[in-house]
C-alpha cells in the first residue's frame, strides 16, 4: 500500500510551483520513492489498455498512445490520488496560497493511466478539453519522453519540463487563478516504453 512515507522525495515549493504555473502554465518536482513508483508502475503493466483514436478532430493531434481508465477497489491509484490530492492542499494553505487559486475545490475525479510505446510518436501539440478543470496532475511511473509546452499547435517557443520517473507534472486548466487558460502541451521523442497516470479534474462528473 502506497503511505505517506513514499512521498519523503518530494521537494514541493508551493511559491515557485505557483510562479512556473503562471508563467509557463506547468511545472514539475520530484515526489514519489523508489519503492512507490515500482509498486505503481508493476500495477500499471497489469491494466487493460485500449488504443486511442490516432488523429483526434477537430484539429487532427496525432497521438499514438494507449490508457486504462478502470480501477478495482483498492487500487493503489485510488490511495494514490488521496494522498497527493491533499498533499497538494496542504502545501498551498500552508502559504495561504489554497483559497485563492481554485475557482472551485479541488478534487480529481477523472483518473487514466496511459502506455506509450518505445518510439511512437506521442502526442502532437494540442489544449486538453475544457471540461478539465484546475490542475492537472501526471506522474511518471516509467519510461522516457520529452514533455514541452508550448504557444500553438506548431509549437512555437517550446519549453520542455523536467518529467523524469517518480515525478509529477502540474498542469494548469480552467479555474486555476481564476482564468480559463490552457497550455498547448505535447509529449515526444519517446525512447522507452511509458507509462503515466494523468489525475484531472472534470467538470461533468460528481464528485
């Protein structure tokens, strides 16, 4: 079971989370221990994966990637999404930061694990739905892959974000600071086999 221990890694500042957030729309730190990310990643390996459609309408982002979005009770993705959702909390109340970033509470609801295979193309620059809300949060179990953000679906003035396994990405959507931005993000140059799982926020399910 995933504790509060298998987060001794991190190294959160919440003030310079916030700082990259508003400027760049994401930013990166370490979190999970060795021995959490394994125990993650072996239950990754044992989802039922189903391909995602390889050109996605209406602006034809080229993905080729898989995801699970089905968790049995007791998943340590369940626990796991406990834990960071208030590890999260209680970092930006500490600097009593929380009240004024989210234009409604905080709580992942929609949570996907996805598998890139060694050398398939990612995904193309793209927005994630508007339906995402707050943040979105995606740690790395395993594998290599730039992840970069960027102005436009060219990819003009890209920066790539530190994404390395046993980190999480935070990723702004509509509502953080009040506003409804959303970076052109896109994940490339996959050299290994990846597995990552995406914590998000959507608007159109319940809590």
């Amino acid at each position: 079971m995933i504790t509060v221990e298998d987060f001794g890694s991190a190294r959160f500042d919440p003030w310079r989370a916030l700082q990259e957030l508003t400027q760049y729309g994401a930013t990166s730190f370490p979190l999970l221990s060795k021995n959490a990310r394994l125990r993650l990643s072996n239950e990754a390996r044992s989802c039922r994966f189903t391909p995602e459609e390889v050109v996605v309408p209406p602006y034809n982002v080229r993905q080729e990637v898989s995801s699970c979005s089905e968790f049995p009770e007791g998943s340590d993705f369940w626990r796991f999404r406990d834990m960071l959702q208030g590890f999260l909390l209680q970092h930006f109340s500490r600097e009593a930061l929380c009240s004024d970033l989210f234009q409604t509470p905080l709580f992942f609801n929609d949570l996907v694990v996805r598998k890139y295979e060694k050398r398939s193309c990612g995904i193309t620059p793209h927005r994630d739905s508007a339906k995402l809300i707050n943040l979105i949060a995606i740690v790395n179990l395993e594998g290599e892959a730039r992840f970069c953000v960027c102005d436009d679906r060219e990819g003009t003035n890209t920066r790539e974000i530190d994404h390395r396994s046993g980190m999480v990405l935070l990723l702004r959507a509509p509502g953080f600071l009040w506003t409804d931005f959303r970076p052109f993000h896109f994940v490339g140059e996959v050299t290994q086999e990846r597995y990552t799982f995406a914590l998000r926020q959507n608007i159109k399910r319940g809590g």
